[in-house]
C-alpha cells in the first residue's frame, strides 16, 4: 500500500527512532526507502546496525527495507530519487529527525479509502520545540473530523502547514505528472508542490495529529535552518511566478500567497537583501487587504523595526531567564 521516503543526511542522534516509528506502525504493509544523501555523520553505521538487529527479531520487517547510497545533492533529489523506485501506488515521505504516532499508516489508510478522489492526504501534527510539544495550528474548524478542505482557506488563516511533508500522502502517479519537488529550491520545496497539486484535486484532511515535527535538531544537520537569508533562486517564495496569472482570478489563491510574501520577505527587507528581487515579488502585493500591524511592517523605517525587535527578543530572554529560575 504504501511507499515511504526516508531522506537521510547527519541525522545519526534521530534516524533509529525515525524507523522504529514505522515498523511500530499497527498496519504493516509498506516498504521503507531510506536515501542516504552522503551523510558525513555516523548516520549511516546507525542504520545499518538497526537493522542488523530487525535479522534477529523481524527478519519480514527488514526485507521491507531498502536503503540506496548516494552523493549529497539535497533533500528534494533524495526525494525523488526514493520515489523512483517506489513499488506502490502511494508515497508517504518521513525525515529523518521527525517520527509517527502508531496509527499513522492505518489512519491514512481509511482516508484514503473514504475520500479516494483526493490527490494528497493529509492530518494534523505535533510541533516539537524546546523539549515541548503542541498541536499545530492549523486552520480547520476544531470539530472538523475529516473531509475535503479548502486547502488555500485553511492555509491562510494561521500559515501553519495544513499540508505538511511528515503528515501527508500522495499517489505516486500525481507526484510524477507533477515531476516531483523543484530539486533547485532549499526552502518551501513542499509548498511548491503541494499547491500545484492543490489546485487540480482536492486535498483530503483528518483532524488527528499522527505525526511529529520536530525542531530540536542539530543545526548543522537541518534542512531548513530559519534564519538565514537564501538566494532568490533558493527560495520558494520568488519562484511562484507560474500562478502569477492564476492568483488574479482565484481569490483564496490570492489572500494565501500574499500572507506567504508577507511572512517570507520581511526578513528580506529588515536585511535589505536581494533588493530587486525582493521589491519584485513585494510589488505583487495587495497591501489594502492586509491588517494595520501588517502594513507597518512595509511601512515604518528599518533602523526602527530592527530595533523594536532587537527589544521584543531581549525581553523574551529575560522572561526566559526569569522563569528559568523560579
């Protein structure tokens, strides 16, 4: 039934628990492909020892899975590359450093089969921050059990990812038609195809969180490191030009991206980095639909928002420290 993408580069402190959580899985007809992407860790010598423990104990198990050894070229040829060899009709893709809830398989498996026009299946999830773990907040109705979503409504009321890579199937004929993630983009290569797929079928959700994202990772070893700047041509948000036409007939297409830009550039002007680039894509921008504290953002100096918020991150760490040592 179900084909899962392990990407594996430097994530030797989580792969183990990363696969324990599918072989855990209560329904068991899957095989697992883990792409190592030159990992320089001991990732690979972890994996290889896991699974000379399943000989002894889950000799089934361990024909399930494959493992293919290649040169670093990134999480999105990793991808790709497991998707390839896939022998099932649907794909299921799992980092490294994130895990499953037990029923993950088996609930995706009766949402699937309850909604089978859908082309991505998808359900809720736990953010892992700091040794703590939340609901993701996304924008569904909080009695809303499962059904089809307007994926672009719900997406941008909170920008919590309705849609996201450790939590989502897809049919492995949709992923080729849509050749797959954008193997040049660093950051938001999901997105990328998520709302290509999006926009032709109808995106399938349960309200249960069966997966978990985990940000307490190493950041040398992080795919998508948060505060760094990426090259244009790296990022997502200045690679959309393909809906510019749509999103000027498809309003909820429109209120998305523009929330999307919002979020992504604003580090992009606090630095004053990649200015054509970034004056490009703001210029897209429908300013009169966006609340004031918004607004502001693009409107108050620099010099006073690089301040302002060099004084929210101070505050925080006294509070932090504060609450540290009560």
């Amino acid at each position: 039934m179900f084909s899962i993408i392990i990407p594996l580069y430097n994530k030797a402190p989580h792969i183990e628990k990363a696969i324990k959580s599918i072989v855990d899985q209560t329904f068991n007809t899957y095989e697992i492909i883990i792409v190592n992407d030159g990992s320089t860790d001991n990732s690979l010598n972890i994996l290889n020892s896991f699974c000379d423990k399943l000989k002894n104990v889950e000799a089934d198990t361990l024909e399930k899975i494959k493992i293919i050894d290649q040169k670093n070229q990134g999480v999105s040829t990793a991808r790709n590359n497991g998707v390839k060899i896939a022998k099932y009709n649907y794909v299921a893709f799992l980092d490294a450093d994130d895990w499953w809830e037990s029923t993950f398989l088996a609930d995706m498996k009766g949402v699937i089969e309850e909604f089978p026009e859908a082309g991505i299946w998808s359900s809720s999830y736990y953010v892992v921050k700091n040794n703590s773990r939340r609901l993701a907040r996304i924008g569904v109705d909080s009695n809303f059990d499962k059904g089809i979503i307007n994926y672009l409504q719900v997406y941008a009321k909170t920008l919590e990812m309705p849609v996201w890579t450790g939590a989502a199937i897809i049919k492995k004929s949709i992923f080729d038609q849509e050749t797959g993630f954008k193997s040049i983009l660093a950051l938001g290569e999901d997105f990328d195809l998520w709302i290509r797929v999006a926009l032709k079928y109808p995106i399938a959700f349960i309200n249960k969180p069966l997966s978990n994202y985990n940000f307490d990772v190493e950041k040398s070893s992080k795919a998508v490191v948060e505060d760094i700047i990426y090259p244009p041509e790296k990022h997502y948000i200045f690679n959309l030009d393909y809906l510019y036409q749509e999103e000027f007939k498809n309003h909820d297409l429109k209120k998305l991206l523009d929330a999307l830009r919002l979020y992504c550039l604003l580090r992009y002007r606090l630095q004053k980095a990649y200015h054509k680039a970034y004056k490009k894509e703001i210029d897209k921008v429908n300013f009169r639909n966006q609340p004031l504290r918004i607004r502001l953002d693009y409107i108050l100096p620099v010099f006073f928002l690089v301040y302002w918020n060099n004084f929210k991150v101070l505050v925080k760490k006294i509070y932090q420290k504060n609450e540290a040592t009560k």
